[in-house]
C-alpha cells in the first residue's frame, strides 16, 4: 500500500517541532515510525506533514535524580532495555522494552511513539500504569505533566492535546517488579500483558500498582486487586483467591485472537503470576 502524499521537515529541536506542528493543522510527528507508517500505508491515517524528531538530542536518553527516572521521549525501546541505570534501580520499565517486537522494532521504535500511538496491545501501557509514571508534554504555550492514570483516553487516544508532544516520561525507583506477557505469536503484540509493582514490609504487602494491556479497550487499572490485598501476605493461596474474576468478560475485547473470556480468564493468570513474581523482589 502507498501512503498519501506528505511534505517531510527534520526537527532540530522541541521549539522546532512545536513551531512546525502548529504550523500544518494535519500534520504527525515522526518518531521510530514503526506505528505511523504503517498505518498511513493502510490509509487508516493520513497527515500532510511529518516532522521528523529522530534527531532531537535533548529527547533521548535515560537520566536518574535521586529516586526518579527520567526516560526521554524519542529513547529507543533498544536504549530503554540496555539503560544501567534504569536495570539496576526501576527495571520495569527495561523489561518490558526487551520483550517489545523484535530487534527490529526494539532499535527505532520509541517510548514516546508508543505511548502517543496508545495501541490497547502495546507493553509500556501496562507497565507505566504499574510505576505510577508521569508524561512530560510540551506545546507552545508550555509544558505539563499527565499522570499515567489519566493518560490513557480510549483506544488509540490519549491526553496530549492536539500540538503537543511527549517529551519524556518519569518513574519512580521501584525493584519489586514484574511483567507477564502472554504474547501472540504471529504479530508479538501482548494478547494479555499484565505489570505488577509490589513493596513487602515485614511480610506483607504495604504497596501495590497493577496495569493492564491487551485485554480492554484501553490499558487499566486493577484497583480492586490493589486494596484486596493491601496488608496480605503474598503466598499462593492468598494470591489464587484474590485473582478471581478480576475482570468481567463483557469489559474487555473479543476477537479472532481470543475471546473476551480467554483475556478475562488471562487476567486473572497473569496477575497472580506478576505479583508473585514481583513480591518476591520486593
Ligand atoms: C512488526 C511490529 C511488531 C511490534 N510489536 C510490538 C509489541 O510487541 N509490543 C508493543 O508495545 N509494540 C509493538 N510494536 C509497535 C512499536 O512498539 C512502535 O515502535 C511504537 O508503537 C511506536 O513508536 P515509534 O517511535 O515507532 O512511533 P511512530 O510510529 O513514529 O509514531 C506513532 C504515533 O505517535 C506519535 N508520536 C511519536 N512521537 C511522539 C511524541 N514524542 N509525542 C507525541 N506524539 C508522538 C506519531 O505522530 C504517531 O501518531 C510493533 C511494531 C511492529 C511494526
């Protein structure tokens, strides 16, 4: 499939690129390009105008201050797997990136991209719900922060208004974490991925965040599960019974890949799994 037709300019920098999003009210921002072209092959987007921020030095890398984690937009899911920094003090975030795709994918596709894009089936959805991350956004009448909570709107859809860009995304220090991704095999997108952040004192659970990808319209929030299990102890037993019919059938996504009561049944494996996994490093 061809795309329809668009005019390319190369950004320089975070002003630039604001300055040439607002100057074509159809215009796309152009990261790794492994969502955007495809889907402007198949026609299901089409933009007049790609800005192009590869090449945008102040949005890649990994940083650390103190007990946050900052992880630059256009940082590659190949550069969010490797970071050091980020394995040894928040390594959610980092493996999950080293299950995204393949090395194809991992080496241009961006976090930015792929939390802008909001595919219901990517990874990162799942996992910065978990971390409680914070979206750094930038426009040109200044910046905010979106909190992981709110970001996602609906399928495909997010908070980051119309002109505005990701520019980074903040997590916290976290090493109690896992990530269970049940993986279709054909395309390696998540039929279900669930991320569990867990802190164990003196034996039981005083903190728990758990994200979901794949299995509804749009990434969530397992509250619920969360408060269940607030001061419990994280043994099997306790784990088998709290992760029951986590969530109904009739909220979530049926389709050739799998019924809406598989991903549902999915849920409920995938956590407990996550969580024993993560309590046991936390
Ligand atoms: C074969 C294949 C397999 C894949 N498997 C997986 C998988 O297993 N798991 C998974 O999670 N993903 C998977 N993906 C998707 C991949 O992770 C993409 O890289 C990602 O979704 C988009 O990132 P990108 O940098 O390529 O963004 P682009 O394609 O360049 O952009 C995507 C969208 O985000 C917008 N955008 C880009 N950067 C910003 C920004 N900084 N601020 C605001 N908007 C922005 C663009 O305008 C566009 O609308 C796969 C893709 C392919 C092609």
């Amino acid at each position: 499939m061809i795309t329809t037709e668009f005019s390319y300019q190369k950004a320089g920098s975070v002003d630039e690129a604001l300055r040439l999003l607002a100057a074509a009210p159809d215009s796309a921002l152009l990261a790794g390009g492994h969502s955007l072209i495809p889907s402007m092959k198949l026609r299901v987007t089409a933009a007049s105008a790609l800005v192009d921020i590869s090449g945008v030095a102040a949005l890649k890398g990994v940083s650390r201050a103190g007990d946050t984690f900052r992880i630059g937009a256009s940082t590659t899911h190949r550069d969010v797997a490797e970071s050091a920094d980020l394995r040894s003090g928040s390594p959610l975030l980092a493996e999950v990136a080293g299950v995204i795709g393949d090395p194809a994918v991992r080496n241009r596709g961006t976090i930015g991209g792929s939390l802008a894009h909001a595919d219901p089936a990517a990874d990162y959805p799942a996992a910065i719900i978990a971390l409680g991350a914070q979206i750094e956004v930038a426009g040109t009448s200044g910046s905010r922060t979106i909190a992981a909570d709110d970001f996602f709107t609906g399928t495909f859809e997010t908070a980051v208004a119309a002109g505005e860009m990701i520019t980074a995304v903040t997590v916290p220090a976290a090493t109690g974490v896992a990530y269970e991704k049940f993986v279709h095999p054909a395309s390696g997108y998540a039929v279900v991925g669930v991320a569990a952040v867990v802190t164990v004192a003196g034996g039981t659970i005083s903190s728990l965040r758990v994200g979901v990808t794949g299995a509804g319209p749009q990434a969530l929030r397992l509250t619920g599960l969360e408060s269940a299990l607030a001061g419990k102890t994280a043994d099997d037993a306790t784990l088998r019974s709290a992760c029951s019919g986590l969530v109904a059938a009739g909220d979530l996504v049926g389709d050739h890949q799998a019924s809406a009561a598989y991903r549902a049944s999915l849920v409920d494996t995938l956590a407990r799994r996550a969580i024993a996994r993560a309590a046991a490093r936390g």
